[in-house]
C-alpha cells in the first residue's frame, strides 16, 4: 500500500482509495486488477457484469431546472466507513453554495456543508457559463441513523446558508437512501 511506501521507503503516498471510489472503482476491484491486469482483450468488467456503484445510481436522472438555474447530483451514498458523499453541480448566480441533508418524511434540514466550488468543465461548455459551479462533500451517515434522506443544493448570498439576501434551492427526493442505524 501506499502507507506502506511511506512509512518504509520514501515520501508521502496516499492511497487512493478514496480518489478511485469516485469513478466506482472499489479496493477489491483495484487489486484483482493489479494482481492480474487488465485489456481490451480480457477486460476486468463485461454486460453480464458490470462495476455496481450504488452511489451512481441516481446519476442518470434529468438535470433539474428552474429555466433560469440548473443542477445535477452525480452521486450520492456511502463511500466507505459511514461517508455519506454527495457530488455533483449547480448553476445559479450567488455567492455560496450549500448542501444540505434533509429528512425526506418530514423535509427538516439535518445537517448541511458549505461547498466549496469545484472545476467543471464539462458543465461550463454544456451550459455557456465559467466558474467552479461542481461540489464534493461529506456527511458522517452516525447523524442519521434510521432515517430516509435526500440532498437539497442552495445557492445563496448568505455566507451561513440561510436564505439572506437571496437564495435558490433544489430539492431532489428522486434518489433518496435509507441510512441503516450504526
């Protein structure tokens, strides 16, 4: 591993376990393909087969749009250890951007993140904009335990992610989870 390496060798290595777990690539899935390789010729993955990442399973919905704002949750579960990720974009004209865990039952805030914009290119080409309009976050899933969540996505002037001087929300309960108790 890569801690391995920099206790024992040189440096400082990450592994990249939590880099990889974005594209839906798991530790197991890793070392089967160090171990034995991988080609066009005799691919680790097939149709009968495919790579199941649970947080991707939403991906495939429609951007949501007020005709004036646009947004997109790319993925959204458990990477590992109880992380409740969520990934994705939005497009409105604010300053901050939020990202909130709601209880779907009753649509009470339990907990939110300020995102801090991340690049995304294809998204900026898509829509005609610039910026950092993309979002990578994480929520500790210990903080709900047995509850139904979806994630709402603010645009906001507030820089505390109220609605103060202007905000913009999309609520997404298309991909909701069931977070297990722990």
């Amino acid at each position: 591993s890569h801690l391995w390496v920099t206790n024992y060798v040189w440096g400082n290595h990450t592994d990249p376990y939590g880099y990889l777990s974005q594209m839906g690539v798991s530790k197991e899935k890793l070392a089967y393909d160090l171990a034995h390789g991988f080609t066009d010729e005799n691919p680790t993955t097939s149709e009968n087969k495919p790579v199941i990442d649970p947080t991707r399973a939403g991906a495939a919905n429609p951007t949501l749009t007020d005709g004036t704002n646009h947004a997109h949750i790319d993925q959204f579960g458990e990477i590992e250890n109880a992380n409740l990720h969520v990934a994705g974009w939005h497009i409105a004209n604010y300053k901050y951007e939020y990202i909130f865990i709601m209880d779907y039952n009753t649509g009470k805030e339990l907990a939110r993140v300020r995102a801090d914009g991340i690049y995304r290119p294809d998204v900026n080409q898509a829509y005609n904009t610039s910026g950092n309009v993309g979002y990578h976050v994480s929520f500790n899933m210990r903080n709900f335990p047995s509850k139904k969540v979806y994630v709402m996505m603010r645009a906001t002037n507030d820089p505390e992610g109220n609605t103060k001087g202007g905000a913009q929300d999309f609520h997404d309960k298309r991909w909701y989870l069931n977070i297990p108790k722990r």
